[in-house]
C-alpha cells in the first residue's frame, strides 16, 4: 500500500498489522466517507428515488466482488482514468451492498474483504463478528484447568486491546470441558473490571475471531468477586494473563490535563 493518506488509511494498515487494532478501524470505517467506482441513475419505473450501480470485479478464481476505496487516490491508482466514481458513507455502502462481497482497497497489501455474513455483523453489532450470550453450566461434571498449550498469540492481541479499555482491571484464561455440552475441551476468557463490559467483550470476540487456534471455540464471561461459579475459581486458582498496572490508571486519570 502507498504512504497513508488519511486516518482511515492508518488505521487499515494498523489493524492489519495487529488484530487489536481492529476494533477501532471498524468503527472508524462506519463513520467515514468511502470511494466506489459506478454511477447512479434515474430508475425505469418513474419513481423518485436514484438508483445506484456499482462496477463489479471478480477474484483469480473468477469469484465477483465489488471494490471500494479508502480515497479517491486509491481507487485512481487501481482503477482506469475514466471511470465513473461515487462517494458515500461506508455504512451506507454496507446497506446498500448487503449479500455481496466486498473488497476495501482489492489490490493493497492492507486489502480487506468483507463477507455477507461480516457486513450484517458490522451493521447489526459495530464489529465484524457476533457475540452470543449463552448461560455457562454450574455443574460438578464439568472440568477446569489450563490448556496445556498456551494461545499466546490470542493472549498478546487481546491484552494489547485490553490496555486501551480502562474498564477492565484484569483479565484470565483456563481451559473448561463439559461433557454434557462439548465433545472437546473450550477456552474461557474472564474479564474483571466496572462497569458495563458487552461492549468490551463485542471488541473482543473480534480480535479472538481473528487469533484463536483453529478449531478451538472460546467463551468469555464476567467475573465478579463473591459470585461463586468461575468467577470463585479464576480469583484464587489463576494468574491473570492481563492486569492493568497503576501507571495506566494514572495515564487515564490525568490524561485530561495535558
């Protein structure tokens, strides 16, 4: 990808670059002005409203998807001198080209492909995965311990996102197996801090999603302390993976006056 050229095009090469990233490029993507090559037009129907028809292009294995541009600048070094050019809200594109695969800036190292499936999480939830709410068991058959090997890559992603989430004091992992639910053993992720924590677990499960070992399904809950249940069992039988240190609660505390 060419030198960035705007925030949008920081950020994609950011979240590129480091999955914890992504979160914050999701957003910044819904909010900002995007480039496509096409046209509107008047429909044959005689009604009011435009119609909009966007250029289609197809992969190597003949694969259509429709591009779309971080800048005027990208969509010119990808595309022919002539071409017709719209410009529009992403999340507005996103309506607009639902059941469709799109790709954001095709030919960039930092390109990036959304799924049907990925647009209808983005426009429902804000992230490109879904977090489902589910009631983890309380029984005696089920098995805690920690995994034998450990996910560092997930771990590392999810505590850099976790530093710049000044609502999560700590955050744990073990490895829980019930066989009544689960044929294989799962993750659990356990998050501590004040608050209001679904927005914190919906950026989450978008970093997991892109870092967890394959195969390897993860649940992530709430801790709380005199809960009982898992909270009681990470509390006194686990090391945090992510602790927030008092230099960042200061940082936080007197960003303000700088």
């Amino acid at each position: 990808m060419d030198a960035a050229r705007n925030a949008l095009e920081i950020a994609l090469a950011r979240a590129a670059a480091e999955p914890a990233a992504r979160p914050a490029f999701y957003r910044l993507l819904l909010d900002s002005e995007i480039f496509a090559i096409g046209h509107t037009r008047n429909p044959n129907d005689g009604g009011d409203k435009l119609k909009l028809a966007l250029m289609q292009w197809q992969t190597q294995d003949g694969a259509p998807y429709l591009p779309f541009f971080t800048s005027m600048e990208a969509l010119r070094r990808e595309s022919e001198a002539d071409v017709a050019t719209v410009t529009m809200p992403a999340r507005n594109f996103f309506e607009l080209t639902r059941g469709a695969t799109v790709v954001l800036n095709p030919s960039s190292n930092c390109g990036r492909a959304f799924t049907p499936a990925e647009i209808a999480a983005l426009l429902d939830t804000g992230m490109s995965q879904r977090v489902s709410a589910h009631t983890l068991p309380h029984s005696s058959q089920v098995l805690l311990g920690q995994p034998v090997q450990l996910p560092a890559r997930m771990l590392a992603s999810l505590s850099a996102l976790l530093a710049t989430q000044p609502e999560v004091r700590a955050a744990y992992l073990c490895q829980m197996h019930d066989p009544a639910r689960m044929s294989e053993p799962g993750l659990v992720v356990g998050f501590e801090g004040v608050g209001d924590l679904d927005r914190v677990m919906q950026d989450a499960g978008t970093v997991v999603a892109d870092t967890v070992p394959p195969g390897q399904a993860v649940d992530f809950v709430v801790i709380a302390r005199g809960d009982g249940g898992l909270s009681d069992y990470f509390l006194s039988s686990v090391a945090p993976f992510y602790r927030r240190s008092w230099s960042s609660r200061l940082k936080g505390l007197f960003s303000s006056w700088a």
